[in-house]
C-alpha cells in the first residue's frame, strides 16, 4: 500500500513524536521549516553545540548549514540542563533548542525530525514548547546476533531507528551455544570452529547437535574486531553504546567446541556448536575448577574491552545446569578448597571472580537475573527477565544494587506480537504492541530507593526463529517504539490512541530507513467460546481502537461492523479491520463445524493453560501449540469431561490431537473413554492407544486420534482421560524434557 506521508498531517494542538516528550505545550499555528535550515549558536559559547546539531540534522537526511545571522534554528548552550535533556521551541519565526550536551542536542534534533516527517510535504511543526527528559538512564534493544548473524551493515538499521527513539543502548548477545560472533585475538579457534555450525533444516528446537567433527559446518559468520570497532564508533555517533556480552559459564558449546579442554574433565562426549536448543549437551558448561577457564574468560574480556569503551560488559551468567559440576572432581575440589555450600555458589564464586577482574579495569559487570543466586560480592547490574523481573527486584531489596528491566512475558521480542494465525513460526505466547505499551515497570509496593535502583529497560530480540535481518526487523518494529516510549515518557502519561497516531507517522520512516516491521496490530484475534447451550459465542479484537473490526459469515466482503455474537450452525467466519475506508488487516477466515460437543461445556480442573473450554468451540487449532485454541496438560494426565446437554445418540468419538516433538508435544500413551447418563456413574466404553511414538511425533501435525464406541451409545456425559507419555527419549533433539498433551476438539457424531 501507498503511504503518502502528507496525509497524515498532526491534529490540531498536539505533536507527533515517540517517545512522548515529557512536558509539551502546544500553541497555536504552524512554522514550516524551510528545505535547507540554516542553525546558528546563539553566542560564542554555544558554536560547538550548534556544529552538532548541524551534523545530526544532516545525518537524519535534513539539509542543514552553519549562518551568522538570522537562522532557522538558534542552538544555546544552558549547562544547566541535563546529561540528556533539552528544551525545543517552536516559534512563528523559528525554532530554539537548548541542551548542555551535544546528546541533548541529538535528541532535540531528533524530537525535531520526527516533527517535520509527520508532514513531509508541507513541512510544517506545530507552534510549541517541548521540555524533554529521560525517565530512565538505560534504554535498550539486545540483539541476540548469535542464533541469527547478521552482516554489522544491518545492525546499523536497528542503531539508527534505536537513536531516532532516544534509546541508549544496543545489548548485543555475542557469544552462547549456537556460535560465537567476535574475533579474539589470542583464541582463534572461538572463529575457525566456533563461529561455524552444521546446517539443519528444522525449526530451532527440534535440529539435533552435530554428530561428529567431520561433519561440514556451513553456517554462520562472526564480525572482525575492525568490523565491530567500526560498528562501535557508527553507534556512538548517534548517542547509542554497544554493551558487548560474552556469556558464561553456561551457554558456552560454542567456546567449548573450539577448546573442549575448558570443559569439566568428566565430559567426554564431543561437543560442536549447536544448531538448536542442544538437549543435554547443554548441560556440558565452562568447568568452575579450572584456573585455565578463569584466564580464557580474562583474556577474551582484555580484548573485548579493548573494543568496547562501554562502562558495563554482560557476563551473561543464566541458566547453568550443575549437572557435570556435582560429578567434576575439580570443581567438587573448588567448592571444597573455597567453603563453598554447593554447585550454585560455586556460580558465586565463579562470577565474582570474573567480576573482580571486570571491576579491576574500571567497567561494571552485568548479568541475567540468575547470578543473583549466588549472592555476587560486588556490584553487578543484574537483567531481570524471569517472571515479572521479580528475582533482580527482589536482589535490589537486599543488596540496594542496580537493576534493568527485561522481562520474558512482556518485553521479548521473539514472542509471537498479534494473532498467531498470521505470524511467522515462533515461542511462546503473544508480546503485543499494546502490552509492553501499557507496561509499567515499577510495582506499587515498590520504596524510592528500589525505583531509582531500576535504571533502566530493555526489549530484547532472540533470534532462534530468525533467518534474515529482515525476520529480525519484523519482530523489532513497530515494538521497539513502545518500548522506547514506556523507557523515556514519565510515568503514567500514557495515552495510548495519541501513540497510535504517533506511530502511523513513523512508520513511513521505517520504510525509508529500509527497516522491515510487523502490521500485526491491525489483526483480528478471535475467541471462540461454548455457551453450554449447544451454541458458541464469537468474539472478534483488535488491538488498535480506531481500528473497526468487520465480519460477515457469507463471503469476504465483510459487511457486519462487528459486536458480539452467537453462532448455532456450521459456517466460515470472514474477519478483518478497516480504518478511513480501507481495509487494514489481514483476512482472517475460520471455518467452524458442529458436532453434538460443540457449544456444550468442558470441566477440567487441571488443564495447564486454562483453555479447556476451546475442546468444544467447533474451531480446530494452527500447528501453533500457543495460538489460544489449544487445551494443553503438562507433564501429567490430561482428564476432562463433557456435558452435552441431554442424553444423546452417537456413534463416533475422535480427539484433535498435536503432535510435535520439537516444541515436547507428544501423543497421549493411552486414552480412555467412558461415559454417564448422570454425571455420576461412570462406564468405561473404550482404551485406546495411539502408538505415535516420540520419534515418530515430527513433523508437526495434527491427527484426529479416535476412540471407539458402539453405533448408538446413549450418555450425556462423556470423561476423557489421556495418559501423558513421559520425558523425550535420548537421541531426540528435546531428550530428557518433559512433555505435554494438547487437544484442540473433541468431535462427537
Ligand atoms: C534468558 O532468556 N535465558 C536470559
Ligand atoms: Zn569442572
């Protein structure tokens, strides 16, 4: 579609600008800033800041020059301002900007910028005074740049979009089982081999490990330390540092393949880098015993921190499985010789004493939010990203050290970001734009102290799912502008319609920059529920309000501005957004069947995801075990019961099933079948199993597992139970994990 930028001209006494500023006055009338703005400073003082901020409006794409007299722009020195603040007026016959650094003087312009790109045509800002601050000192994108590489020419994609959003900082995740991305020196090997890994044509989780060293390993790439010396200097150009991470001691098969020696002695299996999750063989970490490990970690460090002026290195520090540690004669010697009480403060110890040398050359470490386990001696600025951030938080309250915020369920950007229908393959659940933009980071219980702690926000991008840059754009944006906005606006200033506006003006930038993005929040997500009544009642979202959801049960000429309804008979729905006329969404269609369960209500009481009620909304599942029409038990029997209303005549009882190996979806060993007139005594009427077995349970798939009964079984009740067939077996690519059941339908003719 077309985006004519001029259309989309700012409402009457508002600016359009994310991230909000903090306090904006809006007055009356336009200035239009001319094609080539001239800047001057406003006195002598001032001439070096105004040289940047012509140097920012001509590497954001404006024509910009120095003048002595009269001016567009009149640039002024104020010391009294922030590190990163400004002041922005507009006025009938120019435009003022204020800051005590050329980074408030970056932001200022870019404030600016996005001002003039909400009406490129004209050109026009609206008359007004704009007193902009952060709210948070860390504002971060991580790029996880080791499941998916990519060339440094398009991280600097993400560095200048993250700039245009006054985000800070770019966490880059550098080095973990999947490869290792930075050229050192002193280990060459980490490059040659670890960079390196065999080519599997599954999705992540389901590749397995590289069998042997002969093995060809295509796939990968790493950057030179000129390349990312390079990228470092690109990014501080524009105010953003790169904060480097070298993972340990876990999430290290990379480093391991290319010095297996630095593993604990008792592994003796071969280690290559992993093409996927590693099952267990990523239980194989850095061994905490050996002091050659401890230097490996110093030299690397030397060398990074050689190219990386950043105050803070992330020493990475999650999930370590102890495994090999509790079975290491050196590491058992460790914790014996230090008084250490087990494997996890071995990880104290370990972290400490890499920290120690960190701190040594004047940077701060960070970690995941797991190195708070062993009760770090020093300073460590700790990621929160389990549960709500909750272990960092409660860190804070005990030691009153610094933490930023990142946390799984709302700002990870490999979650799925609209409904899953339309969305390329992924983990997890759904990380809507709206839900990290209405996401409020600091707790109402919280102290001033444990607030001022939290120092920053992070959206973090893994790229297990990710091929090209361009899938890693798509998860990226539009996203990381809320991001920027809950990092930057004042709390509670919130307004969620005006950063929808905001964001349609960007977005024409994005296309400009070349940077792919996401148009998922334009989507419909459907919810299907049983009435208990034989009848199903729809519901049809989108996240955006001034997006309106059409439907029509005919064709897809969508005809019904949509409200609540209820269905009775078998049908396709057709679904889609409009907005000003024009279609918006994607199409989404859902074809809807009945049988005598359809409409008819479930009880399960254990069913691990809550959605018991999907089995019998007459709508099948997407090989997505997460796209809500799924009814999924964990690791236990999955049991459930059917009340269809009345006593009725069937014949046929068959069980939509998923079946997926890779994401730990197997068929259930064994079902059973009974039924009731009552609801209270129950008769068994069939066993069946299956026979799918774990090595037979990829690809994915969905199978219709049926349960034989008599033609004419009379019950009104029918209780389904399905035994759980244990963890994955060895040689499989999720070996050891645990399992789960998923039904999408029960389907009674
Ligand atoms: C993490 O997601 N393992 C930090
Ligand atoms: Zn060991």
């Amino acid at each position: 579609m077309l985006l004519i930028s001029g259309l989309f001209t700012a409402a009457a006494g508002e600016i359009n600008v994310i991230p909000r500023p903090a306090k904006v006055d809006v007055g009356t009338g336009t200035y239009t800033v001319p094609r080539n703005i001239g800047v001057k400073g406003a006195d002598k003082a001032s001439q070096g800041l105004a040289k940047e901020v012509i140097e920012t409006l001509t590497m954001t794409g404006q024509e910009a020059s120095g003048v002595k007299k009269g001016g567009d722009i009149t640039v002024k020195l104020n010391p009294e301002l922030g590190k990163e603040e400004y002041k922005l007026s507009v006025n009938p016959k120019g435009i003022e900007i204020e800051a005590a650094t050329a980074t408030g003087g970056f932001y200022a312009v870019q404030t600016l910028v996005q001002m003039i790109d909400a009406d490129t045509v004209r050109r026009t800002v609206p008359i007004c005074k704009i007193s902009d601050f952060p709210r948070l000192e860390y504002r971060g994108l991580m790029l996880d740049v080791v499941r998916c590489y990519i060339p440094a020419n398009e991280i600097k994609k993400f560095i200048d979009m993250a700039a245009r959003l006054k985000l800070n900082s770019l966490h880059l995740h550098l080095t973990d089982d999947n490869g290792w991305r930075l050229e050192i020196k002193k280990y060459p090997k980490l490059t040659e081999v670890g960079a390196w890994r065999v080519d599997r044509p599954e999705l992540f989780p389901g590749r397995l490990n590289q069998r042997n060293a002969e093995e060809p390993t295509p796939v990968g790439g790493y950057y030179t330390q000129d390349e990312m010396r390079e990228l470092v200097k690109y990014a501080a150009e524009r105010h953003v540092n790169i904060v480097p991470e070298i993972e340990m001691p876990a999430h290290a098969a990379a480093a391991i393949a290319s010095y297996p020696e630095l593993a604990c002695e008792v592994n003796d299996k071969f280690v290559g880098v992993f093409p996927g999750i590693g099952g267990k063989d990523a239980s194989i970490i850095m061994c905490a015993g050996n002091d050659k490990v401890y230097d490996f970690y110093q030299d690397v460090l030397s060398e990074v921190m050689e190219i990386f002026p950043s105050p803070m290195i992330n020493l990475g520090g999650d999930e370590a499985n102890k495994t090999l540690w509790n079975r290491c004669a050196l590491c058992q010697e460790r914790i014996r010789t230090e008084g250490l009480a087990d494997s996890e403060e071995l990880q104290g110890y370990f972290m400490d004493r890499i920290n120690a040398f960190v701190r040594s050359k004047g940077r701060t470490a960070m970690g995941w939010d797991e190195v708070t386990y062993g009760n770090p001696k020093e300073d460590i600025v700790v990621f929160g990203w389990q549960g709500d951030g909750t272990t960092a938080v409660d860190y804070s309250r005990r030691t009153g050290r610094r933490f930023i915020m990142t946390p799984a369920k709302t700002t990870y950007l490999i979650r799925y970001q609209g409904p899953q229908w339309f969305e390329p393959w992924t983990y997890f659940g759904n990380n809507r734009l709206s839900d990290i933009y209405h996401y409020e980071p600091v707790g109402d219980d919280w102290t001033p102290e444990l607030e001022r702690s939290m120092i920053g926000l992070q959206g973090s991008l893994w790229s297990e799912f990710c091929k090209t840059a361009d899938d890693m754009q798509y998860l990226v944006f539009p996203r990381l502008m809320a991001v920027a906005d809950v990092a930057w606006t004042p709390k509670g200033a919130k307004n969620w319609p005006r950063f929808l506006e905001s964001l349609d003006m960007l977005i024409p930038t994005l296309d400009k920059l070349g940077i792919d993005h996401a148009e998922s929040m334009w989507n419909v997500q459907h919810t299907l529920t049983p009435n208990g009544d034989g009848t199903v009642s729809v519901d049809l979202q989108c996240e955006r309000p001034d997006a309106q959801v059409m439907y029509s049960l005919a064709d897809s000429a969508l005809s019904y501005p949509f409200s609540r309804f209820n269905i009775a008979e078998p049908g396709i729905i057709y679904a889609s957004t409009m907005k000003d006329g024009e279609r918006r969404g994607k199409l989404l269609q859902l074809p809807l069947n009945f049988n005598l369960a359809t409409g008819r209500e479930v009880v399960a009481a254990d069913c691990s995801n809550g959605l018991s009620l999907r089995l019998t909304n007459g709508l099948r599942g997407s090989t997505r075990n997460s796209d809500f029409e799924w009814a999924g038990w964990h690791n236990r029997t999955a049991e459930f019961t059917i009340d269809l209303g009345e006593v009725q005549s069937f014949g046929k009882v068959s069980l939509g099933t998923l079946i997926n190996s890779d994401i730990c979806v197997l068929a259930p060993d064994a079902i059973q079948l009974a039924v009731s007139e009552n609801g209270v005594d129950f008769m068994p009427v069939s066993t069946v199993k299956p026979g799918i077995t774990a090595e037979e349970s990829h690809p994915v798939r969905i199978v219709d597992i049926e349960l034989p009964v008599e033609a004419g079984t009379h019950a009104r009740y029918l209780k389904i139970s399905a035994t759980n067939p244990g963890v994955i077996p060895d040689g499989m690519a999720r070996e050891g994990s645990a399992t789960w059941l998923y039904f999408d339908e029960v389907i009674v003719e």
